[in-house]
C-alpha cells in the first residue's frame, strides 16, 4: 500500500483577488497545450525548489486537466525529509491547498465595473505545483489515501496518458 496526496492544484472559472489589485480567474482549457508540451513539471512544497516531493518525469507525479481544473496525484516518497513532510503535513490537514508557478501565454482583462479588473488566464507555461497552507486560490486542495489495488488501473492510465502528451499525441 502506497501512501499518496491527490486532490486539485488549479480550479476553474473561480476567481481570487490578486494583491488587492485585481481578481484572476483560470479559463477551462488554461493547462492542455503546456500538460501537451511540457512533459515534465515538479511538485514542491511551498514553491520551494529545494524541496522536491514528485516530478511527472520520475513517474511520483500525475497531472491530468478535467472539467473541474488541474488534478494531481502524488506519490511522496516517505523515506525523505521532505516526502516525510509533504505526508505528514496534509495528513493532520495543516495543509489542505495548492498553488502553481507558471508564465501566462495568454490572458483577457475585463472592466471590474465598481470592482477590482478582472484578469482571465487563458493559457500558461506550467513549471511546477506546490503544496501549501495559504494558496491564493482557496478552493484548491489536497489530501492523503494510502493507495490500494485498485489504484493500479489509475496508475497505468495516467502513465499512459503522460507518455502521450509526451509525444504530442492527444489524450
């Protein structure tokens, strides 16, 4: 039995406030074309680059984009520090969120109307996902399972669909 964190990095069409400057919603569709061309994209803990948990070319870490937003599955690895971490963390539920680094290729401002400018992301370069207690999008989460049998379909289905994004092949 393997001990993992799933849950949903990036949610669509909900919006937060950005710095007190602006509201930033992400658009249905933001991650396709980098999950399509970027193969391989990190999971950190708290945008820490030094604190490496998975990586979808090491196969610790899957990402697929759905109707709700940006899922992961992690698989931390329990004999490191920051495995051990990333595990302990979210099992007692001090972590709940994620977040994401990324660059916007594409993007649409809208009048805030008596409100804050609203910023609809449209398309982005995905370098990493990370695990936090203060996401800037609340609705994000994170859990932990300890992963039976029945996850191996999950797995290999997610392996496969990696490798095919891999290879420029649709999914």
């Amino acid at each position: 039995m393997a001990e993992r964190i799933s849950g949903y990095a990036a949610r669509f069409n909900s919006e937060t406030v950005i710095g007190g400057e602006f509201r930033e919603m992400l658009a249905p569709g933001v991650f396709a074309r980098t999950l399509r061309e970027r193969p391989d994209v990190v999971m950190l803990l708290d945008h820490d680059t030094g604190r490496v948990v998975g990586r979808t070319t090491a196969h610790t870490l899957y990402l697929r984009e759905d109707s709700a937003g940006l899922w992961f599955d992690l698989e931390p690895n329990p004999t490191t520090p920051s495995g051990q971490e990333a595990i302990g963390t979210v099992k007692r539920g001090d972590v709940r969120g994620c977040s994401f680094g990324f660059r916007v290729r594409a993007e649409e401002w809208r009048d805030g109307k008596n409100r804050l400018p609203l910023r609809i992301i449209k398309d982005v370069d995905l370098f990493e996902v990370t695990l936090t207690c203060l996401p800037a999008y609340g609705d994000t989460s994170a859990s932990f399972r300890v992963a039976s049998s029945n996850d191996a379909a999950e797995r290999v289905k997610a392996k496969a669909e990696a490798a095919m994004r891999a290879r420029g092949l649709p999914v």
